[in-house]
C-alpha cells in the first residue's frame, strides 16, 4: 500500500504512514500529541487541525461528524478533525498551539542540598610501586563519604579510558551511593537536574541549576498519551487492550518529556550529559504509566495500587533524554487517586507546618483535595471530569489563542477577555466559570442551573441580555462572543457539565469538613493550584459555592504548586525525606461508594447565590 508523508506544524515532525491513515495515527505514530478528549470516537469535535496543502486535496473528503462539529467556514479554510481526517496524499498539518501553563509560585525558600555531588580529583597514574585498580584509586581519593560508591556495569566499562584519556584528572559526579559520571577535568560549577509535573493533561518541565537552586527554564507540552483519551480511566483501559498497549502509554509520555527536554537544552546550553538527576510527581496512574507498571487494580475496587513507595532508577531504563546513569526518583503516592503530585502540593504549600487549617484543591480532570494543618492532614481526588479544560464543552478549549478567559457582565453588556486579543472561537475553563457565575448573578440562570427563557426574566434583565438567548439544536444557549468564523455559545449542556465538576469538588471538601470535625468557617485560607486553578477567578469559584464562603482575600491561586514541590524534592534530600514522611501520615478518605458522598454531590449541583 502506498505511503505518504504527514508532517506537523510548529515542531515540524513527521510521519509516513499508509494511505488511508487517520491524522490523529499519523500524529501517535511522530509523537505529536494532539487533544483528543473522546478517544478517536469523533463526537467531540476537540482534535482540530488544519490542512496545509493548497489544493486541499491531500485527505479524504470530510466526513459526517466533521459535517457536524465543523462549521462550512471552517471546512472551507482547512479544518480537519484528527481522528476523522484520512490521508491520501503527502500533506503538512497545522496543530493549533498548546495551552498556557500555570506559573511556578515561589512557595516555599529551600537551602540547596541535592543528591548529586561532584568531586574534582587528580589522581596519581599508576606506577610500579602504587598498581592498585582503577576502581580502588579512584574510591581512595573520594573521600570517606564516597569510598563505598558503587559503578554499574556500564561505568565500569568505561572507566579505564575515562581515567586515561583524562591523565587522571577528573570529576567524579555521584548520587546517593552510585556514580553517575567521570568527566575530563574540573566540571564542578556545572551541576543540573530537572523536575517534572506528569499531569494527565500536561507534562511540565523544569531544568534546574542544582548548585544555585535557579530555575533556569520551563517547558510544558500535551501529554502524549491525550491522543488515546482524555482521563485517566480512558488510559487504564487503553493500556489493558493489547500486548503493547502499556509500552505504547510508557513511550507516549516519554517521548513527551524528551521533548521538552530537547527544547530546555536549546535554550540554556545545558547539555544533556550534564542533567544527572531528575524527580518526577504525578497522580497515581501517570507514575505507574511512566515506570510501565500496569495501573488496571486503580480501576477495580478495592482499588489500591501496585505502588505507593518512592522509586529510584535509571534514566537508560526509561529511554529518558538525560544523563543515562542519571538517577531518576519519583515521589511516594498517598494512595489510589492520590498521587505524588499531592504530595508535592503539601510539600510547596508546607501544609504540615501550619498552625492553622488549610484547604488546597488541586483543580485538573481530576480534583485532588487536602484539608488540615500539622496536626492532621486528609485528602481527597474526586472525578472532577474534563470540564475545567474546556472538554465536553460546545465551544470548549484549552487556554490557547482565541480563547475566552475571563467574562463579567456590566450594565446590560457582556464584555470578554480573550487570549492573545484575538477574535474568540471558543471558551477555556476559567472563562466557563466566569461566564456562568455572571449569568447567574444577571438573574439568567436559575439556581437549579437551568437557562431562562426571554419570557421568564426578571423585567430587571437589560433586553441586550435577553436578545442573545437563543435555542441552537434544540439546545438553550446564551451568545457569550459574536466575533470570530461564528459565535461562541454557552448551551444549556455546558452549564450542566460545569454543576458536574463543581459539584464534585464541593462535595469532596464537604466531605473532608465532616471527617476532620470542622465547619467552613474553621479554614484560614483557601489555596486554589494546578492547570485550572492557577487562571481562576476566586470571586467566581466562590459564588458559584464550589469552595467554602470565605471572603475573596483568603482564596488565592497558587500556580504550579506539584512543580514547585517536585523542585523542592530535586534540590534538597531533606524535602525528600519531608515528602516521604507527608505520604505515610495523610489520611486518605475514599469517596467511592460512600453513601454520604453522592447525597452530597446531589445538594452541590445546585449553583450558589453569593455575591461578588
């Protein structure tokens, strides 16, 4: 069968698949990760990518779904839905850019003290009279600190060229009790490690100088395993449906990291053989997905996972771009749905110092939440569902170009801000809260969460709102934007998969208030972290009464809080030993199949009434 060459804009890589290959295969198969929420069942209309060619002559006519979900405007000028589109020609794709990412807050100050040491030696040759191994000279010059340090075969290999080639003059660079390099000469100011948040969404990662403690640069991407679905149980189930599947979802977000690694290599100089550490946090199943470990027992009850402990291995073991006697470490889990990224929040946040009570909320596809202070500590994960990043949403987005962040209604009007100042063509997740809090707050929307119609609106509603009610497929909705290839609509739909997500979440705080004791009034602050959480307006969060009624001040974003916590780990062994400890002393409350729980999502659907 013939094949052609699919080649993706802006990383410019390619693939050469067979004819009749959809675009989402050809994306899998040069490890463009494209968001393809519904797994490749093109019913949610998010894999959009744009054909180059001129002609547009290189894929299959569009078909049903692509009818559906693509406008003719959009048709007309290229757009393509990935898991739809089929090649049939040689043909270069336009992937639309990548989501902004939460910054890294500085949280918590960390002193430096990483596991990797570097020890310039200069030792003496060999002689008749001192013809002691190799491996014996170089142990008597380390110091008692060092003189047990261990070689792994491939160092051992290596070590009698090292040694000579460098007249003995070297740097010995070690972590732990393994040495992880030889270096010609006096390398001790160059000394690097990287950080990575392995969200179910987004992979984040961050080099860092370990000497300084600088960060010296993030890069964030897709994850490589969205295009086989957007959750996680989509990802356990992917991984259970054939012989390769697991190594298939291991490489995805391998290749991910090595990515992002190239472009942090790019851009400060730091070479790959020089990053000899790296500590990686995730939610349960994306750390047993990335040490390939099969996550199928987080799916079946009683649900406990293969691994909760930290893992220390080599980068060569997991084909990961770095140092490959580089020591990579994850982080210990709490329990199922309670992962290492948890951990890493709790650690930036120094949850388990504080004096007062604390609830942070970590907001992603899932929501992980914590409550307490350094008494006690509970935590939480609660589906929060896609939502929060614009899946299942009519006009849902990633937070890219185009997108709509933020909405506020004033006098009558909707005004909207929107990524990059551009005509809106979708709606983000902070903008889905925004726009329904306001709705709400306009008297558009009742607190059941149900749209009004003209004719049942307070005669207080300006007539401008009411004019932009309208029924699109049946469907109440309300015109959010009316720039752009065609309008941005809120459906009634939305709105039900927003009380969804929120509802989720409250119930789960709801919950962790009644096991430790405490009523809402109790929480001194309110700590808002991750994808979703770093953009969101507090105001909105608490109107809508998906947290706790404390007054705006005390609910803050806190940006990437796992990042910062997995860079705290990186740099310092003593936070190690601190993230251990937190992992073994949380309490984990599990929501699943608690009758409290789902009577209390039931109350949290409805939308809150409190004022801005």
């Amino acid at each position: 069968m013939a094949q052609h060459r699919v080649r993706f804009l802006p990383d410019g890589l390619e693939a050469w698949v067979e004819a009749g290959s959809s675009l989402l295969a050809a994306a899998t198969a040069a490890h463009v990760a494209i968001d393809a929420p519904c797994g490749d069942r093109g019913i949610c209309g998010k894999c959009k990518v744009r054909e180059l060619s001129t002609p547009l002559s290189s894929l299959e006519p569009s078909t049903l779904p692509e009818q559906t979900l693509l406008s003719p405007d959009e048709l007309r000028e290229g757009w393509r839905l990935a898991c739809q589109a089929r090649v049939v020609g040689d043909v270069t794709i336009q992937v639309p850019e990548r989501a902004l990412q939460p910054a890294i807050v500085p949280l918590s100050q960390v002193e430096p003290r990483p596991a990797v040491r570097k020890v310039h030696l200069s030792l003496p040759e060999p002689s008749l009279e001192d013809s002691i191994s190799d491996l014996a000279r170089l142990r008597r010059d380390l110091g008692p600190e060092l003189q047990s340090i261990q070689l792994d075969l491939p160092l051992l290999q290596a070590l009698p060229q090292a040694l000579s080639s460098a007249s003995y003059d070297v740097t010995a660079v070690a972590a732990g009790d393994r040495l992880v390099a030889l270096e010609r000469g006096d390398t001790t100011l160059r000394c690097f490690g990287v950080a990575m948040d392995l969200g179910t969404t987004s992979v984040v990662v961050m080099l860092m100088d370990l000497l300084s403690g600088k960060l010296l640069g993030v890069e964030s991407r897709l994850n490589g395993q969205a295009n086989y679905g957007s959750d996680v149980i989509s990802r356990i189930t992917h991984a259970n449906s054939g012989p390769d599947a697991l190594e298939t979802l291991q490489a995805a977000v391998v290749n991910t990291i090595n990515s992002a690694l190239e472009k942090l290599a790019q851009q400060s100089g730091v070479s790959s053989s020089e990053i000899y550490e790296a500590v990686v946090v995730g939610n349960s199943c994306m750390n047993h997905l990335f040490l390939g470990i099969n996550p199928r027992s987080l799916a079946e009850a009683p649900y406990q996972p293969a691994i909760s402990e930290p893992v220390y291995c080599r980068a060569r073991e997991l084909k990961l771009r770095i140092n490959p006697e580089a020591m990579v470490y994850t982080l210990p889990n709490i329990a199922s749905f309670v992962g290492s990224d948890t951990v890493a929040v709790i650690l930036a946040a120094a949850l388990q110092h504080s004096d007062e009570v604390k609830l942070a909320i970590d907001l992603g596809t899932n929501g992980e939440i914590v409550l307490g202070n350094r008494k006690r500590l509970l935590a939480c994960s609660t589906a929060a569902g896609p939502a929060f990043e614009g899946a299942r949403i009519s006009a849902g987005m990633r937070a890219t170009e185009g997108a709509i962040e933020q909405v506020w209604i004033q006098n009558g009007e909707v005004k909207t801000q929107v990524i990059g100042n551009v005509p809106a063509i979708g709606l983000c997740g902070s903008g889905l809260l925004d726009a329904v809090a306001q709705m709400r707050r306009a008297g558009l929307l009742a607190e059941s969460g149900r749209l009004l119609s003209p004719e049942k609106l307070d005669a207080s509603v300006s007539p401008h709102l009411a004019e932009r009610l309208l029924k699109t497929d049946g469907n109440e909705g309300f015109v959010l934007a009316r720039r752009g290839r065609r309008p941005v609509v809120l459906t009634q739909g939305d709105v039900r998969e927003l009380q969804l997500a929120k509802g989720a979440i409250r119930a789960g705080i709801s919950i962790l208030l009644k096991e430790y004791g405490i009523g809402e009034t109790d929480i001194s602050e309110i700590l808002l972290a991750g994808a979703f959480g770093s953009f969101v307006n507090p105001a909105s969060a608490r109107a809508l009464g998906m947290v706790p009624p404390l007054p705006v001040e005390r609910i803050t974003a806190v940006g990437n809080a796992a990042g910062q916590g997995a860079m705290m780990a990186l740099l310092s062994t003593d936070q190690r030993e601190e993230a251990t400890r937190i992992a073994r002393t949380v309490e984990h409350v599990e929501l699943a199949g608690r009758p409290d729980f789902m009577e209390q999502f039931m109350d949290d659907l409805t939308l809150g009434s409190i004022e801005f």
